[in-house]
C-alpha cells in the first residue's frame, strides 16, 4: 500500500542536508512535495536518516547462484575467460523457474542493502539447446516478474548477442542460449515495451552485449529499430573489459573499443558504457564529453581480474558514473563505492583521489559524498528512470539509515557519507520505500522468508 506521506528528522535532498522533511507522495508512487522545516503533523516518522535509494545500473540475476564456483585455480592461468567458462556450465542448465527464484532473492538482497532499482543486462533468452521459448521474451518476463514480487524498480536490458568475437566469428556452444538476429531481438524487445508501458516502476531498454558480440551491421540495425519503438531509452554496452578484448578489437579494425564506438555509434547521455576498465585516460575524457555514463562494477572487476577504470581523470573532465554488482559476488552499494576509492589508492598509492570541490572547503573536500551523490545521479540516468533524488516528480525511493550505528553516531552532514561508505561493514539499512511503498521494514523484507525457500530449492536442483 502506497503511503501518503513520511517525516524525517533529517534527509539527503537535492540542495544538500535538511532537518524536520516532510515527503509527500503522490498515489501513483512519485513524490508530490519535499518540505523541510516542517512539523509531522499525522506523517509517520521514518526513525531514521533519509536517503535517495542506490540505483544498480549493471546486474545479471543468474550470477547469483553462481557466486563462488569459479574460486578454485584450475591447471593454468586462471582469468576472466575460464571464468567464463564455469559461467557457461553454470547457465546451460538454468530453467524459467529457476532463473526467477534466483532473480527474486537476489533483489530482496538488494533491497535490504540500499538499491531500490536494478538494471538487468539480460542475455539468457532460450532454452538449453538454443531454440526460442515460445514466448521469446519467457526469460525477460520472468525476470520482471522478479523484481515486481519483491518491490524493486528495475530497467530491463534485452542483450543482443549475435557473434563469439570480433568481425562476425561464429559463436561458441556455450553461447547458444543466448543468440537472436536483429529482427528477433527487436520483436522481443517490442514486446517487453508494449505490455510494461505505463508501469512506473518498469522501464525496457536495450544492451548490445559488447563489441565482441555484435558486427558494426547488427549495432546499427539494433539501435535503429529502438528508436522506432522508444527513442529515448537507454542503451548499455559490455566496451573494454581486458586486455585481450583490446587487443582483438585493434586487430579487427585499428581502433580501440572507446574509440570505435565513440567513433562509430552516437554515444549520448542514454548510453552506459559498462567495465570501461581497459581505457586510456584520453579515452576516459572523451567518453565524459560524450555525455555517457560509465558503469562500475568495483568487486567484479577485481574479481575477475578486469583492471582498475582511470576514475580521476574520468571525473575531472566532469564524466558521470554509477555502480552495479554484476556477477553478485558482493550484493553491496556500500563495498562498490569504497572499493571504487580503494582502487585508485592501490594504483597510485595516494589517498582520497575522487573528493569533489576545492580542497580548502571547511574540513576538505569529501570522498564519500562525491561517491554516493555522483553514483545516485548517474545511476538514474543510466536506468532512464526518474529516481535517485528525493524531489518531487521523482519516485518515492527512499533508505532509512539507522544514525546509531557505532560507525555512524555524531556524524552529521558529509562526515555521515564518509562514515557510511568507509567506516564500517555491517549494514545500517533499516527500511527501504521503492515507489512509496515499504519493502523493508526493520531490516526484514515481507516476503524473505518464502523468497529464500524458493531459491533454495532451486539451488539444490541445480547442485544435486
């Protein structure tokens, strides 16, 4: 049931810090005014700090259940390609229901961590052997049907993935479950558009896997058929993950992969270009002119040995990020933003590189709320979703930090970001609104119980 309204003692809002706020929200579950200075009057009080819900702009649910099979060194060099390989093994037996449940825990631990919308980069689309359910969006809905039982907003990201490497080569076995042509794949996405237009909480975009997967024909067929059917929505790219991903793009066309896209692909604010961690710092300045958002995935990124995204560069040409969990080894906003400082420190052995603002402001330049307040806008923007502040016209999207917390008593203003992000790994996260509606109440999601029975289940299915 959507809340009408909800007073905060005190709340992150657009301009900064405010005291006694008073939220009013709209019965189709977008904020109607942000009053701060107010009395509660009969509003509920949230019993804690308000925050914008954390946007995670780069998710693929099935990864979930595979999370710590590919932890054991193999007779050779391990990298991101044998990993690849357990993932392989691991999607070729996947049923719908399967698929469903693991998506429906993994967005109840989203929820409970601070995300209050997903973008699903969504490339699992048939049945084992390759043939098309006869429903072709099957997997997509059940996906959505996911993220709707457990409350959370989510942007659906069809993949198109039609090559195993770059200049059209044949796919591999393990890739069969995940191929369309352009038409198919724009039949399926047109599809997903048509029934969930209108719904507030569900937006369709599109993800053409990566440069690897996808010849310079299908990209441009692809992005022509989505501007007939929404013009606006957003468009994510796996661009520059590994050195040999580099390496094969100029063996295929001279250029690098930011190069030849940027080059190639009229790449704007609706793009996300995901794991840009193979970039140069030119690169990195010419894809914040763009007006793309690059997608940061911190612990998959050291997980799987990608590299470390020249973040200080990125953010001094004024470029926009947001974070995602990816492969879900960490189900954590908290661990993405500290590991995405933590990445610069170990490369530059310096401290505190992505502070916004001048260094002579009142106590320095803060590094936890640049990453938070940066993560939220750009994370929005990737997900093509108004969230990710609390004003009106936006959702009702909202944490309730518990201030108590040993890490986080006496913190106030950016001294409570610093301390969130850096200070302690113990979640402070005690409810959650997505859309005005609660999800999470006390730290508990309605529906865990009977949520995680069902992963469960499907888990030993598939271990047994």
């Amino acid at each position: 049931m959507t809340e009408s309204s909800v007073f905060a003692e005190r709340a992150l809002l657009p301009d900064g810090w405010a005291r006694d706020v008073l939220f009013e929200i709209a019965p189709d579950g977008a904020l109607a005014a942000v009053t701060s200075g107010a009395a509660p009057g009969a509003a509920p009080r949230a019993g804690g700090v308000v925050l914008p819900g954390m946007p995670n702009l780069h998710s693929h649910a099935f990864q979930r259940a595979m999370a710590g099979l590919a932890e054991r060194a193999g007779p050779g060099e391990d990298s991101f390609w044998t990993w690849r390989e357990v993932m392989y093994g691991f999607v070729a037996r996947l049923t719908p229901e399967q698929v469903e449940a693991i998506a429906a825990q993994l967005y109840v631990e989203m929820l409970k961590a601070g995300y209050t919308a997903v973008g699903e980069f969504h490339y699992l689309h048939h049945d084992p052997d390759g043939s098309p359910y006869a429903d072709l969006a099957e997997m997509s809905r059940r996906v959505i049907a996911a993220a709707r039982a457990t409350g959370i907003g989510i942007t659906q990201l069809p993949v198109l993935y039609g090559h195993g490497d770059f200049g059209g080569q044949a796919a591999g076995d393990g890739q069969r479950r995940f191929l369309n042509d352009p038409d198919r794949f724009l039949k399926l996405v047109e599809g997903l558009i048509e029934e969930y237009r209108g719904d507030p909480n569900v937006r369709v975009g599109i993800a053409p896997h990566s440069l690897r997967a996808v010849t310079p024909e299908t990209l441009a067929a692809a992005l022509a058929g989505l501007d007939a059917l929404d013009a606006g929505a957003p468009v994510h790219i796996h661009i520059a993950e590994q050195h040999g991903e580099v390496r094969d793009c100029i063996a295929w066309c001279g250029l690098r992969p930011v190069e030849w896209l940027l080059q190639n692909a009229a790449v704007g604010p609706r793009w996300c270009l995901v794991h840009a961690t193979q970039v140069t710092e030119e690169e990195a300045r010419r894809l914040a002119q763009s007006g793309a958002v690059a997608g940061l995935c911190p612990t998959t990124e050291a997980n799987l040995g990608d590299g470390v995204f020249p973040a200080p560069a990125y953010l001094a040409a004024g470029g926009a990020f947001g974070i995602g969990s990816d492969s879900h080894i960490s189900v954590s906003p908290i661990e993405e933003l500290r590991w995405l400082e933590y990445g610069q420190r170990l490369t530059s052995r310096r401290r505190n590189l992505l502070a916004r603002g001048p260094e002579d402001v009142p106590g320095g330049a803060s590094v936890g709320a640049r990453l938070f307040e940066d993560a939220l806008a750009g994370g929005a923007q990737a997900l093509g979703r108004p969230i990710g502040r609390l004003a009106p016209g936006a959702r009702a999207d909202l944490l309730v930090i518990d201030p108590e917390r040993p890490n986080l008593t006496g913190r106030t203003g950016a001294l409570f970001l610093d301390a969130l992000v850096f200070a302690g790994n113990d979640n402070p996260v005690t409810g959650v609104m997505v859309g005005g509606d609660w999800v999470v109440r006390e730290g508990r999601h309605a529906r865990e119980v009977e949520i995680l029975a069902t992963y469960k289940s499907a888990v030993a299915e598939l271990t047994g």
